[in-house]
C-alpha cells in the first residue's frame, strides 16, 4: 500500500493532528512498528510501547494525550474498528486460484458452480453441488452428495464426508473434517462395542468459519447443526447431533459432546468441555477450560469445573487461597478452647 | 425404507399395540421425528417430546404408558438395542468406492488383496500388505511396510507411516495419523534438545476405530499397541509406547502420555489427561477433564485433577461450595471465643 | 544391526563386565527385550523388570548391583546418554524417498535446492524457495511464497499456506497445519461477527519440530514466531502473533491464545491453557493441564487453574484434601463452644 494519512482519514472519517500527507506504506502492531506504518492500539495493555514505537500515524481516541509531535495521530471514535476498516480496504487477502486444475477429478454427476476454482487433485464426488465463486484448494476432497454454498472458501487437505452441506460464504481451513462418524457404540455382555451406524449428516449454514483440523461429526439420525455465523477456532471437536446457535463463537480445543444444544451469540473460550443432551441458553460466556456438566438457563458468565456463575466461582475460588489461614484459625481455636476449658475447670 | 410395522416388529421380536400395517419409511430422533417415522427413546430426558412427537411409530418397554391412541407402539426388551438393530439392518452405510483408481499408486513390492479399493491420489509405498474387501479412500499415504487387515475402512487424507500395522475390520476416520515420531528429545547442558530417533512402530489389532484427526504416535522402541476393540474419539492423543488394553474407549481430546499402560474395559471421558509411565487398572472409568498423575489399580470411577476416587471427589467437591460457610463458622467461632474469654476474665 | 558389546562399549566408552564378544542384534526396553538386545533402565520405576530381563547386554552406572551373572554390563556414566548415542548411531530411520515424483506440482516461478525430493502430489506453489535436501512427502501443500529451509522434512498431508517461512533441519510431521488465520472477528451491534483479514505470516526459525495435527495461526499483522529448537508435540494450538523463545518444549494438546509471549527454555506439559497477551519468563515449567490467566515473570515450576507457584498450588491440593477434616472440627469446636457457654451460664 501506498497512501496518505489524508487518505485513511477520510476513509474512517477521523481528524487528522499533525501532517496529512504523512506517507502510509503498511499497518503494524504499535511494538512492531516501523517508519511508513499506521498503528493503534488494541488494549491499554500495549500503551506502554506509545513512547518509543516507530510508526508514522496512530489511530487514537479524542482524549487520547497526543505528547509526542514525531508522529501524526487520526482522532476517531473506535480506533479499532477504524483500524479493522483499514485492513479490509487494503490488505484483504486475494487467493490466487482460479479454474479448475486438470488433476482435479470432478463425477460427472457433480454440479459446478460459474467462476469456481479447484486446486490440484481435488476429489468432487458424484452428486455434489458446488455454488458459484467457490474456491477449494488442493487435495481436498468432497464425497457423495456434498453441497457447498456460493462464495465459499476452502483450504487444502479438508475432508468432507458424504451428504454433508455447508452454507454461503464458509471459511474452512486445513485439515477439518466434516462428517466423521459420531462416536456410537453399543456394549454387549462381554463389554465388545458394536458400532451403531452413524446416518445423519452435518450443515452448516451461512457464514461459518471453520479452524485448521477442526472435526465436527455427522449426526446418528438426522443433522449435526452449526447455525448461521457461527466461529470456530483450530481443533474443536463437535460431536453428533449437537446445535451450535447463530453467531455463537467457540475458541480452540474445546470440545461439544454429543447431543448438547448451544444456545445464540455464545462465546466459548479455550479446552472447554460441554457434555452431551444438555441445553445452553443464549449469550452464555464460558471461561477457558470450563468444564460444563449440567444445562445452563440463565445468560451470563461462567467458570470452573464444573462451572459455575463466575462471580461465585471467583469467590470461592478466593476461598481456595484462604485456605492455609483457616486451617491456622480453626487450630488456634482448638488450643484456646483447650486453654478456656481449663480455665473453667479450675474456677 | 419403505416397511411396515409388522416386519419391523419381526425383526426385534416386539409386540405390536396399534395398527401393524403403518408404513415406516424413516428412523428419526423423538423431537425431530415426523409422519412415516419410528421413533425410540433414548434416554429419560427425552420423554417429554413424547406427548408431541409427530413420529408413526414408537418403540417403548412394556410398562410404558401407552396413553397416545394415535401412535402405533412396539413393545420390546430393550427399545434402544431394537433401534440399532434396525439401524443396521436397513441403514447400514454402504460406500461406493470400489477398484483401484488410475490416479492411486502402488509400488510394485507391494501387496493388495481381492476386491480392494483404492481411491484417487492414495499412495500404497514399498512393502505395504493390503488385506481383502480394504477401502481405502482418497489421498490417504501409507509409507513402507504398512499392513492393513481385512474389511478395512480408511477414509480420506489419513496417514499412515512406515513399519505401522493395522488389524482387521478397522475404521479410521479423515486426518488420523499413525506412526508419527514420539515426542523425545535429550536436553544438553546449554538446555538444546536433541531429538531421540524414534525406531519402533504402531500395531492396531482388530476392530479398532479411530476418530478424525486422532494422532498416535510410533513408539521410540518396540511398539505402541492398541488392543483388540479399543475405540478412539476424534482429535485423542496417544503418545509412544503406550498400550490401550481391549474393549476401552476413549472420548474425545483424551490425551495419553508416553509409556502409559491403560487397561481393558476402561471408559475414558473426554478431554482427560493420563501422565506417562503409570499403570491404570481394568475396568476403570474416568470422568471428563481428570487429570491421571498416578497408577490406579483398582476398577472403579475416578474424577478430578489429580483424579481421584469418584464419590470422595465429589465429596471434596460439596466440601468446596461449602467454603464460604466454613469460613463465616471460623468467624462467629473467634467472635464466640472472645466473648467467653471477656466473661471468664470478668468472672 | 549386528554387532558386539566390545564395539558398543568403545562408541560410548564404557566399562564391560562380562563377556566383550556377546553378539547384540537389536536394542530394547528392558521389559520387553530378548536374547541379543542391548537395555538399559530408563527410570528407576523400570528397575523391577532387571531380574527378568531377556536382555543379553544392559547399560549400567558404577553403583549398580551387578548381580546377574547371565547377563554382559557395560559401565557408563550415563546410561540414557549412552543408549541415545547407540540408537542413534544404529538406528537413525533412512526415508527412502528420492527425486521429483512426475505427480508432484512445481510452479515454474518457485526455487527448488539440490537434492530435494517431492513425493507424490505434492504442490509447490509461486514464489516458493526450497532449500537443498529437503524431503516433502506426498500430499503435502505449500501455497505461494513459503520458504523451506535446508536439511527440513516435511511429512505427508502437512499443509502451509502463503508467505510461511520453515527454518534449517525443521521436521514437520502429518497433517500439521501452518499459517490458517488466526481466530480475529469484529461483532457489530447484532452480535455478528466480521471477519478481520489475518495478513502476517509464520516464522519457524531452525531446528523445530511440529507434531502430527499442530495448528500454527499466521498473525493478524506481523509474524507468529517460534525461535530457535522449539518443539511442540502433537495437537499442539498456537494462535495468531504468538512468540514461542528458544529450546522451549511444549507438549500435546496444550493451546496458546493470541499474543502471548513465551520465554526461553520453558518446559510446557500437556493440555496446558495460556491466555493471550501476557509474558511467560524464561524457563518456566508448567504442569500437566495448568491454565495460565496471567504473566509469569519468574522463572520455577507452576501447577493450576488458575497457575500456581508448584509448592504453594501442592499445600492448597493437601488443604482441599483435608477439608472433610476441617468442616469436622469446625463443628466440634461449634459444640465444645456451646457446652463452654452452658458451663458459664450455669456459674
């Protein structure tokens, strides 16, 4: 990129304090900075790297206190949302894709899509239906019957399995699967499992985003369900039959058992673990290596294992740390109860 | 499917209540269930779409209330168990892979059974033995000396490295990997690990699953052995030398450290942690998220991080939501302790 | 191999008690070695295998109790040391694949070293630089621009994306995943979340090694970084504008979250959480499942949820452990107060 902070100002609407035609050759983290580049800060976290990053503008609040006269500052309302603005007109990431690569195999009985690219030896099954605009990197590989709705993106190495959709607009990165077999297992008296086949399928409706090796199985009877917009970060696990509600997000390595129902515009942190046939209500917040073993009807946040309402799990958790002291009061009253009977006994 | 209630009532040996001609045309979940479906329930939960299922026909135990007139019952044992034998009977998946594509390769030492089938870009290396009636689908890679055993399923982009053997009847799930290095490595005094060759190999016995992206490591010498029946959800981790005793399934995201021995008939929850070089019992069952740092060597149900006896965790558990409790008793009992000694001093 | 005890001695010079010509065919673990294996006792939990052992020749300290005398002791200071350096010697694995397959893909714009071989279906992207012998196995994928350096081995359905840059020596093994977007969303007023474009890459500077179905992010802006000799184990997570310091050991499924920086030499147990934005010092150890909520700026050993110092996370497990007790005495001492009270009253 090569632009002026007169430029990104207008395109943010923001007020430009110190020399509008400040050269903006590339967007930088503000420790990483260098001369050329337009930062900002994230978190206050990052404020002490104000004094000495190397950046030519910053994006800043109004009451930001604007000290140094080295470097030219663009005053709006959310300098994160400016900045995000700035990375998608600018640096938005093209893949350059396109066609469909002769070692690709298509089934006849596949249905393409206009304007949709397919990488090297990538497997298109009979009876799947490809939207138009899509693109699916190399070695991926689609069974029977597989849908893929207009726009979507696709990386290398993904597995899809037979009867499975996938909405408008999907990002699926490397190495997930879709449609793996549900972890069902019947015991006999011997205690050999027998498997119990796993015959429903996955969709996944608009604008989904899927992680790097993600594996979302399909359902025993019927479809595994993530709803529209629904985010998942790298190595999550879903299994059969649960619901995932729209917009919900849910960061890496947590794990969704069978059967468990995600409410709306959830957000999931980090080696979570959600067991089956229960029911999380909307707005639910759960914090990293939560481990959720009932429903939860109530939004709000909550921690621990098994979780708890936050606060309360803070508390007792408060608690936890106490517990040296209390051990130390409860002897100390021990010996002055001791100390007291004999007291009594002598008067 | 297109039967009627009486073949069905046949084939689980179930008594019928209603009409025994209602055509059957689908299985479904009790609360997605609509007209033409049987339907079961699977667990106490989901009673309550009982009153509301749109489904035909019902499998239910003998002292169900049978209080809805417009729902054909049959009568069984064991509804679930009769439910899976259908599923099998009439859903049973059948994959259309069949003979070894063109675009599949084959190294000339190497040997294939009858009637296998090999999908697009698979790779069979030098030395591999492919049993009979094995699919193995597209842009799997076995390196050398693989074995797989008879009425194999491997799915698409697994792999396999050189020396593994796998049994008979297996089913390996997209992005597995077999045989990758164990994780070790020889620290020098300036704290730079050197990596410690890892010459041993992976063995499956028969009828061993494995989930997607289910990564088990070679052993570093000998073998690293999953038992006859042992079924691994997706995205579990077993590291080198271990052994899984058979029959003992384990959930997802599990994790097993290097040297452990796990016992037969275990159930293992999801996202549990087993350190390396402990023995665990038959028959032992842990709860999701336990944390293993010791041997268990009695069967039973273990819980918690360090894991231990499941009704003493639960116990301490209680012990813990009862802190602030403990706390404000400690409280009033120094509050009571002074007063007394203010009495008896004035006494 | 086949060789004597007189020639292994002599590459680790050691001391032999016993016969210098007893003939060594393979080497074992002590519990499972055979006539004509070489053993040693990898940890003391192992000594009980030494009575029984098949083993012909074992490695030993000059304490040890040498009494067997059907069995050839070679003297060492440092028996693992020793027995790594035979196996090393030994048994270091050859992959025997050689040259450019005619499947694999090689943009004409992209750089390949001498002495590289590219197994089948391979792609190598525009823009790619492949330094000198360097092995990548089939199916494996490079997007545009990723550089390789010399002496690396990329295993099978391992997956790069775009402007990813792999040091000297890396080895990588199947299915890991290098450079998916980091997990970055803007939500609106809605509850929607926007995409941010993640446009930084990963820098995985000399002698790494990833494990089987590692997931690296690329950084939103800037680089995802691990220094020099990290090694992650398998399932491994690593999100986006991480730094992971030199020689630090991170073992499976543990999960780093965005921005965290973590030291040199750090020793990193499994299925470890680390929140994002904060600092791990040098030479950190991290307990099996801890879950790190804020910087450590000490080096020493940390144990929890939320992470610990070891000693002091240890004394709060033994409290939590004695509380049955303490809610015991809690009450007895409510009763003694109580009989104290009547006691008084009466007086």
């Amino acid at each position: 990129m090569n632009i002026t902070v007169k430029e990104i100002a207008s395109l943010v609407k923001g007020t430009i304090f110190g020399d509008e035609n400040t050269a903006i050759t590339n967007l930088a983290k503000i420790e990483e900075a260098e001369k050329g580049d337009l930062t900002f800060l994230y978190i206050g976290h990052y404020l002490k790297y104000f004094k000495t990053t190397q950046a030519s503008a910053i994006l800043v609040k109004s009451d930001f206190n604007r000290d140094r006269t080295d470097i030219t500052y663009i005053v709006v309302d959310d300098p994160n949302k400016a900045f995000f603005k700035i990375i998608r007109t600018y640096l938005e990431p093209e893949f350059p894709l396109s066609g469909i690569d002769n070692t690709a195999y298509v089934h006849p009985d596949a249905k393409i899509g206009s304007n949709v690219a397919l990488g090297k030896n990538v497997v298109i099954s009979k009876g799947c239906i490809i939207g138009n605009n899509v693109k699916i990197f190399h070695n991926t590989v689609l069974l029977e019957n597989v849908e893929i709705g207009d726009d979507s993106l696709i990386f290398q190495n993904v597995s899809i399995r037979e009867d499975c959709k996938v909405g408008k607009r999907a990002i699926i990165h490397p190495g997930a699967v879709i449609g793996s077999d549900g972890f069902g297992f019947e015991p006999d008296a011997e205690g050999v499992f027998h498997k119990i086949p796993q015959v429903g399928n996955v969709i996944l409706e608009d604008d989904i985003e899927l992680g790097a090796n993600v594996c979302i199985d399909r359902a025993s009877l019927g479809s595994t369900i993530l709803r529209q917009g629904v985010k998942l970060d790298n190595l999550v696990q879903i299994a059969h039959n649960v619901t995932v509600g729209d917009n919900t997000v849910i960061s890496s390595q947590t794990g969704i058992s069978g059967s468990a129902h995600i409410g709306k515009n959830c957000m999931i942190a980090g080696q979570v673990g959600i067991v089956g046939h229960i029911d999380i209500a909307d707005k639910v917040i759960l914090i990293a290596q939560s481990g959720v073993s009932k429903g939860i009807s109530k939004p709000g946040t909550y921690f621990g294992a098994p979780a708890k309402e936050f606060r309360h799990a803070m508390k007792l958790e408060a608690h936890i740390r106490n517990l040296p002291e209390y051990a130390e009061k409860i002897s100390t009253l021990e010996k002055e109860i001791e100390e007291l009977k004999k007291l009594i006994n002598k008067a």
